[in-house]
C-alpha cells in the first residue's frame, strides 16, 4: 500500500516493481499491456519464448 507516495513496506515495494516490470517488458515488446495485466492476474505470465517468437 502507499501512502503520501510511499510504500509502507519493503516486500510492497517488491511486489511493485516486480507487476511494473513485468508489464513494460510485455510492452516493450509489442504486447498489449491490458493483455499483460490480464494474463498476470490470470497467474499465466508471458514466458520469453512467447514474447520472441510471436506470430
């Protein structure tokens, strides 16, 4: 959780940059990032062999 731009702990703030990075790395290569979030909530995250050989 954050507060007043903070987080209020340190696994928060893991947990954070962990979806973040995951999300801009789906984006960066040419995945939607709803797409990204959907599947990251559906636990069936992008696997590199997805992102590089995409049809």
């Amino acid at each position: 959780m954050k507060v007043s731009g903070i987080f209020q702990s340190i696994e928060a703030t893991k947990n954070y940059a962990r979806i973040l990075t995951h999300i801009e790395t789906c984006y960066r290569n040419e995945v939607n990032k709803y797409q990204a979030i959907k599947r990251l909530l559906e636990g069936k995250l992008f696997t590199v062999d997805e992102l590089i050989n995409k049809s």
